[in-house]
C-alpha cells in the first residue's frame, strides 16, 4: 500500500501503460482519476477498478478541458498529490516528410499536455503542501530513432521541462521525474506490426533494438513510474528514469 491515500491523476490511462499505472496504483492505495481523451475506454477502467477510480475524458491540448480534470480530481477525492502525464501518441516521419499540421498536433498533445496538466495541478499542490509529478518521456529523449522527427523533438522536450519544474518548484514540495521507456507494447506498435508488409520481421526489429532482446509490457514501466510517485522516491527530482532495456547503453 505505497500509495495509502493519495489521490492521483494519470493521462492517458485507457489503455497501455496509463492503464498499467491505474491498476498498480489503485492496488497500492491510492484513489485515481482516469483521464483520456478515450471516454468509452476510461469509463471502462473505471467500472473495473471500483469506487478507488473515476473516469474523466480530456483533451490535454485544451486549457479548459486540463482545468475542468484538475477541478474533478479535487471535487471527488478532495485533493491531489500525484499527476502522472502519460498521454501522448508518436507519429512516422522525418524534418522534410512530417506535415506542419501533424507536428503542431503532436506536440500539443505530447508536450503542451504536459505542460497545461502541470500549470494546473501545481498551484493544488502546492497549497496543500506538496506532491509528485512523473512524465513519461522516452529514451529517444537521449538516443534518438529514425523517422520519427516529431516523437523524438516532443520527447526530448518532456525531459527537459521535467527538469525545469522540478528546479522550479523544489521549494513548494513538489517533485517532477520522468520515466524514459523504450519499446512497449502497446496498441500502437500493435497496428504497426499489423499494417507492415513483414511483421515478423519488423516484431524482430522492435526487438532486437535492445541488448535483452525483447519489448516491455506496460506493467515494467507502469511500476517505475510507481517508485517515482512514491515517498520510496523522496529524494529524487529532475531525474529520468530510463527503463528500456539496455537500448540507450548500446
């Protein structure tokens, strides 16, 4: 019960390792506010969770829709010590080949989200006397893949806003980690497999991009971003948490 009382928001928690984190979180204690922009999905989770879940549809892009999930975190749980960012998405392409109108979608998804979801949740928090953020970023905030510009840029953003939150609201209490994850599965490289001319090459590939030879499942990650939240964590801020295999080491 690392997360005994505790109210928790996480994004993106429909399905993958949003998902994942709701369930362990929930297990662990805490009470949790599902927030996707997949209503149907987090209505799902929710029901299936019980009394500790609430389900809220977002469009982390939109102010008024981020402020609207803060507001019903605090109206049905009375507070809020854990925001775990986790909503994004990752689309092909490189700095020529990706459409202006596809980049500026994803980065307001992936790192404006993060940032609106912050701005909102951090005045609660630190009203109250503190709390935890962790986003999930990616190992391609180091590494860097191919054909997938957009990803990558918005990625390395989030960890570098991590690291500016955490130094700038470390005097409020309040801590911000990043989860830097490689290849997960998840419904996404699911339809990629599924639409590539080889799969099994290609699930080869996705694979063989780290030393252990083989993805991770949403739980693997889901429990770092766990410890992060966690006052196992108390001492850590600014810090990305790379869980990807051994992929950034080679």
């Amino acid at each position: 019960m690392r997360l005994r009382d505790k109210v928790a928001i996480i994004t993106g928690s429909a399905a993958g390792i949003g998902e994942a984190a709701a369930e362990i979180f929930v297990r662990e204690g805490a009470k949790v506010l599902i927030a996707d922009r997949n209503g149907e999905g987090a209505e799902r989770l929710a029901e299936k969770l019980g009394p500790q879940a609430a389900a809220f549809q977002v469009d982390v892009s939109s102010s008024t829709e981020v402020k609207r999930m803060v507001e019903a975190a605090i109206e049905r749980f009375g507070r809020l010590d854990i925001l775990a960012n986790n909503a994004g998405y990752g689309i092909p392409g490189t700095v020529v080949n990706t459409d202006e109108a596809d980049w500026d979608a994803l980065m307001a998804v992936n790192l404006k989200g993060v940032f609106l979801c912050c701005k909102h949740a951090i005045p609660l928090m630190a009203a109250q006397g503190g709390g935890t953020i962790v986003n999930t970023a990616s190992n391609v905030a180091t590494v860097g893949i191919f054909d997938r510009a957009a990803y990558v840029a918005s990625k390395g953003g989030v960890a570098a806003l991590t690291k500016a939150m955490a130094l700038d609201h470390a005097n409020e209490n309040i801590r911000v980690n990043c989860v830097a994850p490689g290849v997960t599965w998840s419904s996404y490289f699911e339809k990629m497999v599924a639409e590539h001319p080889d799969p099994e090459t290609f699930k080869a590939k996705l694979k063989a991009r780290s030393p252990i030879n083989r993805w991770a499942q949403p739980v693997e990650i889901a429990n770092a971003i766990l410890w992060l939240a966690s006052d196992e964590a108390s001492f850590a801020t600014g810090a990305m948490f790379t869980v990807d295999g051994g992929m950034s080491a080679w």
